[in-house]
C-alpha cells in the first residue's frame, strides 16, 4: 500500500456502497460516480450505473462521499 494513498480507511468504509468520488486536477475525469467495488492495493474499483467497471488510482483521489440514494 502506497504511504500517499489518500484516506484508506475512508474508502473502504464506502466499499459496496455509491459514492462520488472528487479527483485531484490533472485526472482524466475530475468527478466519477457509482459503487466501490474494491480496494486493491492502490487502485479502487468503481462500477458506474451503467454497469461498466473503471479503475482509479487511489492516489488520485481528492476526497469520496456516499452519495443520495435514489428516491
């Protein structure tokens, strides 16, 4: 695990929930959005609602929150 890894224990509190997930500028997208699937080692597996899985590096990440379920 990278020392620089963000707030690990953070993440795997929202792992099998929806979340936002900011990134830090440079990312490729600056906001990704949708279901933790996993933390492994640096790298968070993010499913998107539609049903497509995208990798994050963790250190990356500028901060995740759980987001609103749908009503």
């Amino acid at each position: 695990m990278a020392k620089d890894c963000g707030p690990v224990a953070e993440m795997e509190r929202y792992i099998g929930k929806v979340a936002t997930i900011q990134l830090k500028s440079g990312a490729t997208a600056p906001i990704a959005e949708g279901r933790l699937i996993a933390l492994n080692g640096d790298t968070l597996t993010v499913e998107t609602s539609e049903r497509t899985r995208t990798h994050v590096d963790c250190n990356n990440v500028l901060s995740i929150s759980q987001s609103e379920p749908p009503s």
